[in-house]
C-alpha cells in the first residue's frame, strides 16, 4: 500500500523528543560514529601506554562528535554503550572499572549536547510540519472553493485526504433529499467495496462512531480498531466480512459543523500496520472538516438559491409558445449563467382572442428578485392590456404608467407585436418602446428593421412611442432580439445589428428553427466566455408553401 508522509503529526515535549527518534539510519550513524571513535581512542591509548586522563579529551570529542550525528535518543545509546566499551578495552584494564567524576563530566556534557541537538530537530521538525499543515490547508480551501458544484465540493474534499493524509476517507452529509456520501481509498479496487459498504449498511450499528459524533458533535480518535470494536459495530456477518475486509488499523472520525450543528461527519482511516492517528491528526482533521464544511454549506447555499433563481426565471417565461396555423414560431433564451440572479430579458406570446396574437420582447434594467418583480409586472399589464387594447402603442403607454404608479426605481424596454392571419400570410403591427426594432427578412429582396422607436419605459409620464404595420408573406420573418444578442459584437467593435443582418442574409432559406439556431450559435461561439447580458430571441416564419 502506497503512503506518503502526513503532515498530521508533530514532536512535542522532551519525553517525546527522547523517545521519538529520527530513523534506523540516523541510529546507525549514531552507534557507527560513537563507536569507531572509542576504539580508535581505546587502541591509541593502549599503544601509546597513555594514562586514563590523558584519553579523556580525545574521547569527549568522539562522543560530541556522536552526538551530533546520532541526534536525540540514538545518540544517547551511542554514548552509553561506548562508554561501556571504554571502560571494559581501556579503563577498566588499568583501574579496576574505577568510574570517576570525569568521566561523569563527561557523560553530563555529551548528553547535554544531545538533548540541545534534539530540541532544536524538533524544533525545526514542528516549524516544517506547521508550514506544510498550513500550506496543505492554504491548497485544500483554494481547491474547494474553487467550486460551487455541490457533489464536486463533497469529492473534492476526499481527493485531498487520500493519500495524503489517510489511506481510506469517507464523508457524509445529510440534506432535506436524504444521505450523500462520497469516498476515495488508496487502492483503486478496494474503492467499489468500500462504497458499496457504505451505501448497503451506512453507519454501522447503533452507538457507532459516527452515530456518536453526529450525536454529540464532538470528534472521535480511534488509535486501534480491534476486532471486538469491528463485532460490535457489524450490523450482520455479511457486515463484519466487509468491515475485516476493509482492514482499518486506526481511524479519526470528525463532525461537519454548519451554523452551530454537526451536518455530516467525515472520517478518515489507515489500514492495519499503517501509521497509528494521534491527536495532532484529530486536531489537523478538524481543521480540514472546517473548511471543508464551510465549502460545502456555501456550495448547497449556491445551489439551492440557483434552484429558486430558475424556478423564478421559468415562471416568467412562457412554459411553451402557441401554435399559430400557417405560422413557424421558435424562441431562444440564454441567462448570462451567473445562476443565483434572475436575468432582465424575458419574452412573451399569447393569443388575444379572436382578434390575434401578441408578441412580446423585453429587457429589464438590472437583475435579481426586483427585477424579476418588474419583469412580472411588465407582462402581467401586457397581458391585461392587449386583450381590450391590442395597438401597440396603447400597451406600451400601459406598461408605462403602470411602472410610473409603482414608484419602481427601475425602467425597461419592451418591443411589442399584434399578430393576425389574413391572406396566406400575416399582418403584424409592432411599437418598440426603447427597445430593439424587429428585423423583417424578405429572401432575395431586403432585411430592414421596423420603423417603431421609442422611449424607454418607466422613466417618463410621456415616453415617445411609434407602431409600423408590415406584412409577412410566404417566406418572409421577423425577429424580435435584445440587445444581448448584439452588445457581445459591439464590444468587439463589430455593428452588433450589422452582424445580425449578416446572419439573416445567409439564413433567409432556413426555417425559423434553423434561423434561430444559427443567431444563436453565432453568438455564443462569438464570446465563449460566460455571457455578460440575457439573451432572448424570437422569430416568426411563413412558410414558403403556405
């Protein structure tokens, strides 16, 4: 099994530091230099008949030396067993294993120089741990952040623990739909078994450590998970197979706390005869479920206000376009994908009653939930308007008072359309107040814009209004836009409306869904960025054969 080291664990206290040495090679180095240093002493002073004293200096230099290279608690045996040997080859020889307080002196110096040695090591060992916690952290919140997907947040989360920091990691969530669980394991084939674990038996039995955390909020540090503790929590034999089979050797098991209460749990394992979890892994995990909690709640925030952003923005528009005999009808909408705000552009068609249709395209200043109150007044005085008034110009001083008498500190642009059957084509009579004209695409002949501008709406009690009267003959259309459709070629410093007559000049022989469709694969290819500004289109075809 692949490990990698964790940056959870750090040296604390002298017991500690004593006992917790730096490695076999480290040992080795320690005992190597220690030793080689007395015998080479040792076998001076016997050669040269030298007296005890005389050896003295040169074997506190040895032993310094040692110390310095062996470190902490290899460094300390090293001393110890080479001052054993310098008393049995050299010492004892010539004194009878007399100890004195030279010697002493010199035990106390070398392990002085140790303990320094293993201070400062731990030292510098917690400093590069707290550096490394902190900049895994610094990458885990810019990882998760990076997100707002809900379900890519929660796997996000897992991805960073393994393996990094555990060898399994699991994390559970619970929301108004139910559990969601995502789970990441080392080895790639212990995953599936690992999942379906979890989907098949959750939590495990009652007075689980999940159960626990999620009771009481507070973390769980499993230093060994023994097999009466794996009994207990199997639901079944089928469910202690699978627990044994997942070989968990030691586990942290941590709350996810939102607003003051555990909303999921995430716990993370290392299999057996991996490395045992400590508190500074309990306190590291902690930290990690933090921001990964916070990651989480702004990620659900997101997207349940993206939810009610586009159950508002469908209830402004119309749930489907009415069929008119003789008459091809397509619209195109695009929100400008910031998903938690409602677009300004909104579009509309009904029947009149006997006297036709309406056609409506319109533009809200601003975005969000007042402008989507004003996008559901302006439709809702145009619906009620057109049926006793169908002249362009009367709806639109409608809609304009209407706005005037709310005191809404907003304006908007609406271009509207009557629509009546007569002759194997159509009669539409159009007013634009502030927005867009309709494009009118006669194959072959011209592509011009109706002659019907006007003021905006909202902003003054006498806007300025103009309604054209046009005919649609047999594959001729028209097509109602907002300016979202142009602004992206006009900050380019390409004539958006230019651009769109372009557009209708080489699609004059398709049908309205081919026209429409080619606008608007023109403008997003155009701006393959998220969109700045809504989108709405509308076009009305007769067809060549009607």
């Amino acid at each position: 099994m692949r490990h990698v080291e964790r940056p959870g664990a750090s040296p604390g206290g002298l017991g500690r530091i004593l006992l917790a040495g730096p490695g076999r090679r480290r040992l080795l180095w320690g005992f190597g230099v220690a030793a080689l240093g007395v015998a080479a002493v040792s076998l001076i002073g016997r050669e040269t008949g030298s007296s005890p004293s005389a050896v003295r200096p040169a074997y506190a230099v040895a032993i310094l030396i040692a110390a310095w290279v062996g470190g902490l608690w290899p460094g300390l045996a090293a001393v110890l067993g080479s001052f054993l040997a310098l008393q049995l080859m050299f010492v004892r020889p010539a004194q009878g294993m007399t100890v004195g307080v030279a010697y002493g002196l010199v035990l106390a110096a070398y392990t002085a120089v140790a303990v320094a040695v293993a201070w400062e090591e731990a030292a510098r060992g917690s400093a590069n741990l707290a550096r490394r916690r902190l900049a895994f952290l610094a990458r885990a919140n810019e990882e998760l952040v990076s997100s707002l997907d809900f379900r890519e947040t929660l796997k996000r989360v897992v991805d960073l623990a393994v393996p990094e920091l555990a060898d399994w990691c699991a994390i559970e969530l619970h929301t108004d739909e139910g559990r969601v669980f995502e789970v990441a394991h080392v080895l790639p084939e212990r995953l599936e078994e690992l999942r379906e674990t979890i989907d098949l038996y959750g939590r495990g039995g009652p007075g689980s450590p999940v159960d626990q955390v999620m009771a009481s909020g507070e973390p769980i540090l499993l230093r060994r998970i023994s097999d009466q503790l794996l009994q207990r929590l199997a639901r079944d034999g089928e469910h202690l197979r699978r627990l044994r089979r997942l070989d968990i050797g030691s586990a942290v098991v941590v709350p996810l706390r939102t607003r003051g209460r555990a909303v999921g749990v995430l716990s993370m394992a290392n299999a057996e005869g991996s490395r045992t979890f400590g508190p500074d892994d309990l306190a590291f995990t902690e930290e990690l479920a933090r921001a990964a909690a916070t990651a989480i709640d702004n990620a659900r925030l997101y997207e349940e206000r993206s939810r009610i952003a586009r159950t508002l923005q469908s209830s402004l528009l119309p749930p489907s376009l009415p069929a008119i005999p003789g008459v091809e009808v397509v619209a195109r909408y695009r929100p400008t994908g910031r998903g938690t705000l409602v677009g300004g552009d909104f579009y509309d068609m009904f029947e009149t009653g006997s006297s036709g249709w309406a056609v409506v395209m319109g533009d809200v200043c601003g975005k969000g939930t007042e402008a989507a109150a004003l996008t559901g007044l302006v439709r809702h005085t145009i619906r009620a308007t057109a049926v006793r008034a169908p002249e362009p110009t009367e709806v639109l001083r409608a809609v304009n008072e209407r706005i005037l008498r709310e005191g809404a500190d907003r304006f908007c642009t609406v271009a509207y359309a009557h629509l009546r059957r007569e002759n194997g084509g159509v009669r539409i009579t159009a007013g634009c107040g502030g927005h867009p004209p309709p494009l009118v695409v006669r194959p072959g002949q011209n592509v011009k814009a109706a002659d019907c501008l006007g003021t905006l709406l909202g902003v003054v009690p006498e806007p300025r209004l103009a309604q054209e009267t046009f005919r649609l003959g047999p594959g001729d259309l028209a097509v109602f836009y907002t300016d979202g459709v142009t602004e992206e070629y006009d900050r380019a410093g390409i004539s958006g409306e230019g651009r769109v007559v372009s557009i209708l000049w080489e699609a004059a022989d398709l049908d309205a869904e081919g026209v429409a469709d080619r606008i608007y694969k023109d403008v997003v290819e155009f701006s393959p960025g998220p969109p700045r500004d809504d989108m709405a289109l509308l076009v009305l075809r007769v067809p060549p054969d009607s």
